[in-house]
C-alpha cells in the first residue's frame, strides 16, 4: 500500500498566505463596535470564501485582547476557518498580545528551507481603541524591529477618534485610523481587510514576498494615520465601565461612563450574555467614589432607574430607593438591608 507521504517524498509545500488578526475586545468596544467587529468578522470569511484565490491560498488566525490575549483560532485555511462567539473582557493587554502573536509566528509559520519554499509573508492586522492596560513597550519595539516588514507585513489600525495612534506607531510605521467606531465603519473596514487580502493572493503569482499592496483605503472611514498630527486629548475620550447584574435575571450589564467632567456622564448601559472577566483585576482603572457619577441610564434588562453596590462592591441594578429595602445582590446572592450610602469605586479601565 501506498501512502500520501510515499507517493510524493520531495512534494512541494503547499504554501500559505498566513493572517493575523488582534482584535481589542475590550469593553469600552461595548454596542455598536462590538457588533460591528463580529459581524464584519463573519461577513469576511465568508467572502474570502467566494474569492477563488484567497481560498486557495489564504489562512486565518484569530488572537483577541482584554485582560488576557488569547489565540482563538489558530492558523486555519479559509475554506474550513469557523467563526467563534468573540466575548468582551476588562482591560486592553495589548502587550500580551504581540507577545502571542510573536510566538504564534515562531510557530505556526512554515520557513522556508533549501528543500522547499515555505508560507508567504504572512500579513498582521491589530485594531485597538484603546489605551494598554499591560506593559507593552518592550515587546512592541521587538516586534518592529525583527518582526515588521522582515518577518511579516504588520498593520496597526486605530479605530474611533480616541485612538492614540503613536502607541500604534510604536508597533509599525503602518497604521491606518478608523475616524469612528460605529458599526457601518468596522463593516467598511473589514470589506477592506478582504480586498487586502484578496489583492495579496493575487500578487501571489508575481512572487508573493514583496511588501503588499494595500487596496485603497475607504476615505469615509479609513485614513492613512499622518504623524504628528494631535487627536483628541486621550483623557476627555476615556471612559469607564461598572459591571453590573441585573437585580430581577442576574443578567451581566456594562454601565459606561464618560470621564470628561464631572459628574461623570453615563453614557449607556450596553447588555453582554458573555462577558470575560479573567484579568479584570489586572486593569486598574481611576479611583471614583459614587457621588461623582451622573444617573445612570435604566438598567437594560428591567428598566431600574439605579445603579446600587452590595457590602462587597458588587454592583447591580436597583430600584428607586426612599425607604431601607431588603434587597439580594444577584452576585454573591447576600439579602442585606440597602439605604442610601456613597461607595467607592476601582474603575476598570476601557
Ligand atoms: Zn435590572
Ligand atoms: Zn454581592
């Protein structure tokens, strides 16, 4: 009998166009970034599919970051690449990020040797709104300096106007701001992410190791990041987040609060049926005690006015309250009586 391997001993490798994407999955993603990351996520794979020589050539892995960085789907063909359920967490470890991207490289990607010709150069897209909550330095200038353009195209994309586009630029000299995070412009950006991608499979044939071409960018959403040019003061685009559980059905909430002025003004509650709270310790966000905060919006799952903490700093939604009530924190499941009392508050940082 005949084996695959002894049919073909000096068979050529069958060479990848290896993708990397970091996605920032971290909660100040919350609401329309978030769907518009997961769903412009599905709508690419799905397109690269129908593209005859992406399918043949391209492959997929998927690392998100929050308070830990995580390598969701390791290198995979398109053709048999499954979509997996993203989940938001606290923090924004862009650092372990890179750090799992530079050994998923080592590993996953096939070198080329005198005996046969390995993967292409595979190509990195990170896209982050967000401030580092790890130690990042070290390991971003590691990765522009051995890695970008030698070992791999990488492509830094900030997205929203909060984006500080100079840590970006500490990673790669590619960087490419999204002006918005609304859900249409992640759909335009991934549409763009496809025809990179489709346009690098093509160029395969010319001899695939050159920089790529990158399509161009979509001016309505994408612009190429011009260096030295002032964004917004990152302190009046941040924001923090309570994570809360609805009093009535546990349901998980992130309650989002914007820390330009003060009181600091609830700008939504966004509902989460999965929420990554590994690391969420690790970001440590400002100091805040309850009389600085705004109303917040009514819980989304029962429509409570409130936002109240249990004796432990849980905190849940809570009715309006004019009397001591009995109340049973939907976290720790303790039955305390609740009046009214400041509290203090560890921000996580979005
Ligand atoms: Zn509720
Ligand atoms: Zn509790």
């Amino acid at each position: 009998m005949v084996t695959k391997d002894e049919a073909s001993p000096m068979s050529t490798y069958y060479r990848r166009l290896p993708i990397y994407l970091l996605l920032d999955c971290s909660e100040s993603m919350a609401g329309g970034s978030f769907d518009g990351l997961t769903l412009g996520l599905a709508t690419m794979v799905n397109e690269l599919r129908s593209d005859p020589m992406a399918l043949e050539s391209a492959a997929l892995s998927l690392i998100t970051f929050s308070g830990v960085a995580r390598q969701l789907v390791p290198l995979t063909e398109v053709f048999k690449f499954n979509v997996p359920r993203l989940k938001l967490g606290s923090g924004t470890a862009l650092g372990a990020a890179l750090a799992l991207l530079e050994s998923c490289l080592e590993r996953e990607i096939v070198k080329t040797t005198r005996e046969q010709k390995g993967d292409y150069k595979p190509v990195c897209f990170i896209v982050t709104d967000g401030e580092p909550t790890d130690v990042w330095e070290a390991i971003a200038d590691r990765i522009r300096t051995t890695i970008c353009g030698k070992k791999a195209n990488v492509i830094g994309i900030g997205c929203g106007p909060d984006a500080d586009l100079d840590k970006l630029r500490r990673v790669t000299d590619v960087v490419i701001s999204m002006n918005d995070s609304k859900e249409a412009s992640f759909s335009r950006f991934f549409k763009w992410v496809t025809a990179s991608v489709s346009s690098a499979s093509q160029a395969l044939e010319r001899g695939g190791d050159r920089p790529i071409n990158l399509p161009d960018l979509p001016a309505e959403c994408l612009e190429v990041a011009k260096k030295g040019v002032a964004r917004n003061q990152p302190e009046a685009g941040r924001h923090f987040f309570l994570h809360a559980r609805c009093l009535r059905n546990g349901g998980f909430f992130l309650v989002r609060y914007s820390l330009a002025g003060t009181p600091y003004k609830c700008l939504g509650v966004h509902p989460l049926d999965d929420f990554d709270m590994e690391g969420v310790n690790d970001a440590k966000g400002p100091q805040i005690g309850s009389e600085q905060l705004g109303d917040p919006l009514p819980c989304p799952y029962c429509k409570n006015p409130l936002v109240g903490a249990c004796s432990k700093g849980h905190f849940h939604c809570c009715p309006m309250i004019t009397e001591p009530i009995s109340l049973t924190c939907p976290w720790c499941k303790v039955t305390d009586i609740y009046g009214y009392a400041a509290f203090g508050i560890d921000g996580g940082a979005g």
